[in-house]
C-alpha cells in the first residue's frame, strides 16, 4: 500500500502498475470509474465496476486514506461524492467521420474538456487523418496544462465495424474511401508508446458517452438500465447499453435458439432493422418506419 503521507499521483502509475492480485484489479476498476466520472457516488461506482457495494466502499476508504481520493461528506455513506485527489492524468477520444475527424482531450481529475476538429477528404492520404489526429492531441494536451506524457489512453472510434476482441477492423461502409482497414492501434503506437488505444464502432463509443454524461444518466442522476442510441449523419448507426456495458451479441439469434429457456419471448431481428435502416437512407421515400416485435 502506498504511503498515506503522499499527496501526488501520476494516473499512469496508478493503472499501469502490473499486478495479477484481485485486490489491485479492484482498485484499478474503481480509480478508473472515478476517473470517467469526476463526480460519482459509491452506488454509481459499484453498478459501472459490477463490484459490491461492499467492496466499493472498502477501497474507497483506503483510497481516501491514501489522498488518491477526496470523499466529499453528507448524501449518506452510499450517496457520497468521490473524486481524484492530485492525480494527474490526460484521458483522449478521436472520432473519425467521413469528411474529417473530431480530437477531444480532459484531464481525470475534471469534467472540463477541450476539443478541436479538422476536415479534409480521403484523396489526402492515408496517413494523413494520423497525423492529423497526433497533431490535435499534442496541441490539446498543452491547452490542458499537461503533455502527451499524461496520456493515459486514448478511444479511437471509427465508422467501421471493429472486433472487440482484436481491435482490428473488419468491415467499412462502402461511402468512406479512407484506410482504416487492419489494426488501427499500430498507427499512434509510433507517437505514443504503450498507451493504450481501445477501438470501437463510432457509434457504439457515442452510446456510451451519452449513457454516462447524457440522456442515461436519468432525472434522478443515477444511470438507466437499458439504453438504445441511433446517430443519423452521413450515415446511420446505433450503440445499444446494457446493465453499463455495449451489448455486443445478437439478442435476437440467441433467445430464438434457446426457447425452451426463453419462452415465446418477442424480439426484433437486428439484421431487418438494419436493412430497413439502409432502405430509409438510400431510398429516402419516407421519413420513419414502424417495427412490431409482436407481428
């Protein structure tokens, strides 16, 4: 355990730090709830970590004890308010559209955020929305007060469809003439060395982001159970949150093989809904279509 008598960390450290016990992997789930909300409260950390409120609380306190957190008092022991101490860390989000792309960057310790964006067309290069992309977040990062050397990861979303278990790239709309094909992560390891680059979807990143800091988190502030979320742009996309995580299995195929388990249990077949979806952006001859889960 670190010594109670320091007052700075570096968020690099204290998520890169390699260890295989239980206890650290804990902590790092629960330092990293914090850091994607700066303002949460215990009950909002044990439904994004899955951890129990027990466990939560436990680590919370030595955390606190060890000045990596502030625990602001009142709203009870469960209601809260935790926050980083002196932790500093840069946390990176890039989203590639078809005509350019969007860099954003926020210190862990703040909800504040700066962004910039840059438009240009895929006859430019194959690098270039790379460079580009390194350039803003280099920028970005100075405008924080900090540097590259406090990037502690960096989300990368594309408008391609990403296996979550490789990161590579499997498929890109037939529109985007860009290169995003194989593994985009080797790109920015040249520039940022073992930092770590999560890939996904556009879409399915924007759900998320919308889950925690938007519509999801509900009226009374704490997080909905089940969010669906369609962006319609250039093209159509949507991010589907479930119990705080992307669903990422097909629903429908699974309850239909498994009836005996499920019953006569009505669900939409994502594969006509998307076509439907495409039907509606090519065709453009209506401007919404009904689906019945039940017909």
């Amino acid at each position: 355990m670190a010594s109670t008598s320091r007052t700075n960390y570096d968020a690099r450290e204290l998520l890169w730090t390699p260890s295989d016990s239980l206890k650290d992997a804990n902590r790092r789930k629960i330092i990293r709830a914090v850091m994607l909300d700066p303002n949460s409260t215990q009950v909002n950390i044990a439904r994004i970590t899955r951890l129990s409120q027990a466990t939560v609380s436990t680590v919370v306190g030595e955390l606190q004890e060890e000045k990596v957190f502030r625990v602001d008092s009142g709203g009870g022991e469960r209601g809260k308010r935790v926050r980083l101490g002196n932790v500093r860390g840069l946390a990176v989000g890039i989203e590639v559209n078809h005509t350019g792309l969007t860099v954003a960057a926020r210190r862990v310790d703040t909800a504040a955020m700066v962004s910039d964006s840059v438009g240009f067309s895929a006859d430019q290069g194959a690098r270039i929305w790379v460079l580009e992309s390194v350039r803003l977040i280099k920028e970005l990062a100075r405008k924080t007060g900090l540097d590259e050397d406090h990037i502690v990861s960096i989300g990368l979303g594309v408008p391609a469809a990403v296996d979550p278990r490789t990161a590579l790239v499997t498929q890109v709309a037939s529109t985007l003439e860009w290169n995003l094909g194989g593994d985009p992560r080797k790109r920015f390891n040249e520039h940022f060395p073992n930092v770590p680059i999560i890939v996904d979807n556009e879409a399915n990143l924007a759900a998320y982001g919308e889950y925690v800091f938007g519509a999801g988190k509900g009226d009374s502030g704490r997080n909905v159970e089940t969010m669906l979320f369609v962006k319609a742009s250039t093209g159509i996309g949507s991010g589907l949150i479930i119990g705080g995580l992307i669903e990422r299995g097909d629903i429908h195929d699974h309850v239909m093989a498994n009836a005996e388990q499920y019953g006569q249990i009505p669900t939409l077949n994502p594969d006509d809904i998307a076509d439907t979806a495409w039907d509606l952006y090519t065709r453009r001859d209506r401007a919404e279509e009904i689906f019945s889960a039940f017909s």
